[in-house]
C-alpha cells in the first residue's frame, strides 16, 4: 500500500517475499526519500542482496537484487562524493567459501560495477567509509587454517581495485566510523569481548579499548558526541550496553562506565545516533516482552539518562538493525518483523519522540 502525504511524518512499510528477509542499513538520500539494503530469500532459498531506493513516504521507486545464487548477504552502504551508492557485503562462492562483496551503484539505480575479495578461507563485509582521496576503507572479518576470526581491513580505490589490506588477529569489526582525515574508531569484538579500535588511513591500529566487564559482549557502533568523544553501543551481559569513550589519540583508559538497557531476558544494541540537542538514540531488539521480540528504541539524555523507550512489533520476532536521523527530526529504522506469517524487511518511519501517527 503507497502512503499519501499525510502519512509522511511516519509509516511503516514491509518489503521481501516469503522467506527471511532482514534490512540491515538505511540512509536519507539528497531528495528526501530513502535507501536501504537487506538480504531477502529468494524462491529457491538462496539468499541475495536487494538495494531499495524509495519516495519520501516509503513507496519503492526501484530496486536491484545481487548474488551468484548462493547465500549472499547486504550489510551497509554509503553514499559516496559524487552521489553513488556503494554497498558492502559477503558472497559465497561455487566452492562455498566466502568473499567481502562490494557494489556501485548510479543515484538512478544504473550497477556501475561489482567486485569480490577473497582468498583461501572466508572473508565477509561489514562497514565502509569514504577516505578523502576517495579511496574506500572496508572492516570485516577473514580466517585462516589456524585463527578463526580475524579483523580485515580492505583499501579499494574509487574504481573498486584492490590497494592494500590488514589483518588483527582474534578480532571482529563490526562498524567503521571516519573521525578525520587521517583516524578511524572501529567498532567490535576482540578475544570475546566489547573492544573499540582506533587506526589511522591505511589500516595502522594506534590503540585499542577493550570493557572487561562480560565475557562474549561486542560493540557494534561508534558516533561521535557534542563534547567531541563518542558513544560506542552493543550488547553485553544480555544486555543493551553504551558506553562514551574519551577521543584520544591512543584510546587512554579513561572511559566512563557503561550503562545498561534491558529486562530479564535478552536484548542487543545494534546502532546509535546523537541527535542536534545532544539526547542518544539507540536501536535493537528486546525479547523481554510476552512474545517473541521486537524493535526497541531507546532515547536517552547526553548523560544516559533514559527520556523515553518505545516497541515495535507483533506476535513474531522484529530487530532494529540501523537507525537514521531524518531531515525533520525523526527517525527511520531499518530491520526485519513477522508480516503476514513471513519475516520482512520493516522500514519504520516515526517522529523525534518516536511516535507513528495515528
């Protein structure tokens, strides 16, 4: 069903079929509408990419779909300097091992390239920014026969060549952030635990902070704040977890303690945002409620101080998977939730106190 004008202030909107889709990343484009990519299963039940370029309402306006029918999957995107988009995940292969999956597309929806990076052993996709010199800075993960999981750190340039790339053993990375021209914070897991990693532009990890507090915990995002630190969010302990981090140059010891969000049983902290009156937004899911889970939004002050939560689902299981703040102050969520007996992406559009219109 379209939405009129209005509706435009918030809607919610599903896409997919009837398998298990799940949208992963959204962003406001230039004309106000919205782009958003996922991973949705195709009649065959291989999993593919699909990219969703819509209207300002949420109405579809053109979508492309990418894989070697294996599983493929559509982690993130940017849009880049000359108004492009350019979508980073993972491909599996004819011998079923796994690449970092990189794609170009037109702001018209025209593919302008795909390309793969791989080796031996797998390698997946998760993050990108856009370095100064154009140049693409891409975090995952890769493995060889002896370590399982070890961050990667891709350079391509702008055409999608392969430049150079790195490696930290016993590491995830989760999410890349761009603090300036030449320092990156990744966001991620290391040794089973909440780790944030800073480096500089070609990949050089200059410290690293790692919260102790629970075994199996991980960042998943990093955003900078007004005071010019920044909050990194995850899950931890079962937990949603924040956490503001001093911006230095080595990542110095002094962080303050982290703050939790949940009830008894299991939630996760999947993205986090800092709004123009410096309030943090968070979003994830939550499974403390009589059924299933569902989408957990969470505003809170500059200090963690809990303004509001809100829940979005039904009977099945929802996650919140990325949030954007839009041009007039409310939010747009990307993730997935049960719709008529299927799960689907969700596109969720609501106001700055995370309201839909009735």
């Amino acid at each position: 069903m379209d939405i009129s004008d209005s509706q435009a202030n918030s809607f919610i909107k599903y896409f997919g079929g009837e398998g298990e889709d799940i949208g992963k990343d959204v962003k406001q484009t230039p004309d106000g509408g919205y782009a958003l990519v996922g991973t949705i299963t195709s009649l065959e039940s291989a999993k593919q990419v699909v990219f969703i370029k819509t209207d300002e309402y949420g109405n579809i306006e053109w979508k492309l779909f990418f894989g070697e029918g294996k599983d493929d999957y559509g982690n993130s995107f940017i849009i880049d300097n000359d108004g492009n988009y350019v979508i980073v995940g993972t491909i599996t292969l004819e011998d079923d091992t796994t690449d970092v999956y990189l794609i170009k597309v037109s702001a018209q929806g025209s593919v302008l390239w795909e390309k793969n990076y791989g080796g031996y052993y797998n390698q997946e996709g998760n993050s990108l920014v856009q370095k100064d010199n154009n140049d693409l800075y891409i975090v995952g993960t890769t493995e060889t026969n002896v370590i399982a999981n070890m961050m990667l750190m891709l350079f391509v340039n702008s055409s999608g060549d392969s430049l150079s790339s790195k490696t930290s053993n016993y590491s995830v990375a989760n999410f890349i952030y761009k603090l300036n021209s030449t320092d990156y914070i990744i966001a991620g897991i290391s040794n089973n635990y909440f780790a944030i990693f800073r480096t500089n532009n070609i990949g050089k990890i200059s410290g690293t902070k790692f919260d102790y507090a629970d075994l199996n915990s991980f960042a998943q995002v990093v955003y900078p704040t007004f005071d010019g630190n920044f909050i990194a969010a995850g899950t931890s302990n079962s937990d949603i977890y924040i956490t503001k981090i001093i911006n230095s140059d080595d990542l110095p010891e002094d962080w303050t303690s982290g703050i939790y969000f949940g009830g008894p049983l299991q939630e996760s902290g999947n993205s986090v945002k800092v709004t123009d009156n410096d309030e943090i937004i968070i979003v994830g899911s939550t499974r403390s409620i009589e059924t299933g889970a569902d989408i957990y939004l969470i505003k809170t002050d500059s200090e963690g101080n809990e303004i509001f939560t809100k829940t979005f689902g039904g009977t099945g299981n929802e996650t919140g998977e990325h949030l954007e703040i839009t041009n007039d102050g409310g939010f747009i969520i990307i993730g997935s939730s049960k719709y008529e007996g299927n799960s689907m992406i969700c596109l969720i559009k609501t106001d700055s106190e995370g309201n839909l219109d009735q």
